[in-house]
C-alpha cells in the first residue's frame, strides 16, 4: 500500500485480491456513500463491486448491469446501488439519478465519468488499472476530503503487495 496525504493505491495480483480489498472496504461505507469507479474494460471493476458485496452482507451474486443500467441488491447491512453506465452516451436528467446517490444505501457506478455531471460532489474514487497483459492490477482510492482515516486507515493490513 502506498499512502499518500489524501488517497491510498494497492496492487492486486488476482480476482480474488481485488475482490479480498473491496471486502474490507465495505465496512467502512455508510449509507450515501457514492463510489466512482472508473477504468477500462476489463479491468476488474464488476469484480471489485463483487468483493464489495460480499463484504456488505450482500449473498446474492453480482454481475455486470451492462444492460440493465442499475441493479439494486438488498438485504446486506446497506443496499448497495450498482450502475454501469457505459452505454450512455448523453447523461440524462431524468433518470433519476439522486434518488440513488441520496438515497438509503452505497451507490457504485462503473464508467463515472460518463455521467460526470450528475454525480454529487462528494465521492468516493476508484481506479482499477492494469499493467500491460499481466493480471495484476493498481486500485488507487481517493476519499472525499477529509475522509481518508475512515476509507484508508488500516486497509493496508492486507496480504496485498506494496506499490
Ligand atoms: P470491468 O468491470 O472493469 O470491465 P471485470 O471485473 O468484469 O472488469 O473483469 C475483469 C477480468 O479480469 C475478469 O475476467 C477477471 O477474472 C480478470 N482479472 C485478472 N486479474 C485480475 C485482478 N487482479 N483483479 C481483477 N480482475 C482480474
Ligand atoms: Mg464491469
């Protein structure tokens, strides 16, 4: 883990570490937290939102909302809101967007910066990316401000190799 004043970055060497980091970060979460995530295809961000599930309590299984734009899963310690928005190519208003980010639960969104302007302001970055064809992957997490103990604090004390 690498600590900088306001984001922490891990380096994952599988699905499963990737999975095992989102774990830990869920408990962490409280309702309204919003996660942009961002990275390209491939890159493991449905597999991150896995890990996040199972750590909020969440049993059923996630899969990618490619086509469904948003899934909600409850019956976790928290609803968890999880969108993938890269089909979208005009981010519209009518979708209702704050009923989510503002809403009882975590909200993830895959492809964030497609909807850029409808996200509030205070979020939760992820970016998962990969290092050439290799599996390994580089998860930088930049908390809201002011949030960094609460969302970095401790997740260190992972198996995870050091970048
Ligand atoms: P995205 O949602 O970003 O498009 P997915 O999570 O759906 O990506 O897919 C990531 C793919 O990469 C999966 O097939 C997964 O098994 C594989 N993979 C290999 N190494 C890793 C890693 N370190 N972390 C996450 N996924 C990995
Ligand atoms: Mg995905």
């Amino acid at each position: 883990i690498l600590m900088s004043r306001n984001t922490c970055t891990f380096e994952t060497h599988n699905p499963e570490e990737t999975r095992n980091l989102a774990r830990h970060l869920a408990p962490r979460l409280r309702r309204g937290d919003v996660i942009a995530l961002e990275g390209d295809l491939g890159a493991g961000k449905t597999t991150f939102t896995q890990g996040l599930a199972a750590g909020l309590g969440i049993e059923e299984p996630v899969d990618s909302p490619t086509f469904t734009l948003i899934k909600e899963y409850e019956g976790g310690r928290l609803p968890l809101y999880h969108m993938d928005v890269y089909r979208l190519n005009h981010p519209t208003e009518e979708l209702g967007w704050d009923e989510y980010f503002y809403g009882d639960g975590v909200t993830l969104v895959e492809w964030a910066d497609r909807i850029e302007p409808m996200l509030p302001g205070e979020l939760i970055r992820i970016e998962v990316s990969r290092h050439q064809e290799s599996d390994v992957r580089k998860i930088r997490i930049e908390p809201p401000a002011g949030e960094t103990e609460r969302i970095c604090g401790g997740l260190g004390r992972l198996d995870n190799h050091e970048t």
